[in-house]
C-alpha cells in the first residue's frame, strides 16, 4: 500500500531509543508520530483487554502480524483495519487531533 509523500515506515524515523518510546528525527513525517501513539495506545490497550495479539487478530478479523507490525511500527494501518482493531478492543486506540499528540513525543 503506497504511503503518503512517500513516508517510510514509522520506526524507520526513530533517532534514539527503542520503538514505540524512542525520540524520533527531527523532520520525522507526522505519520511517524501518529503511528508512535498509535503503537502505545495499541499495547496499553492490548495489555488492559488480557488478550494476546493473536486472539486480539482472531476477535477483530485481521491477522495477528498485521497488529505486531503496527505496534512495531513497521506499517500504518488502514481505516478498516483500526476500525475492526477499535471495535474488537471496544476502545479507541488511534491517536486523533494533533493537538493531543503534545510535544512529549519526540
């Protein structure tokens, strides 16, 4: 699936640190942090619902290595798939308005 501006994948911007809680690149797409915040609501949701990423894929209809790709910040997820991710969690996970992205981020 092509990425806007041609964005590399998320983790790929990472400056230092580890995936997801790494300080990113400064001139990081906004994709990148998007997709960062992505991945910690993801994993806090995850570890809240007792679920294991295979069940969590097996529930929301999607493969489980499409979620651990997520959360490794290896791809950006599709509005269908986050809405399935959402649903199945009962939870929202994407991070919404920038504003709520705050500096604490990078």
């Amino acid at each position: 699936m092509p990425r806007s501006d041609n964005d590399q994948p998320p983790a790929t911007y990472v400056l230092d640190g580890q995936w997801p809680d790494a300080r990113l690149r400064e001139g990081a797409p906004l994709s990148a942090h998007y997709a960062q915040r992505l991945a910690r609501n993801l994993a806090a949701a995850i570890d809240r619902s007792g679920l294991s990423v295979r069940a969590l894929g097996l529930q929301a209809g999607i493969s489980h290595s499409c979620i651990s790709r997520m959360l490794h910040g290896w791809t950006l997820p599709d509005i269908g798939t986050l809405a399935r991710i959402e649903a199945a969690l009962d939870t929202r996970v994407w991070p919404g308005p920038m504003a709520e992205l705050g500096s604490s981020d990078n």
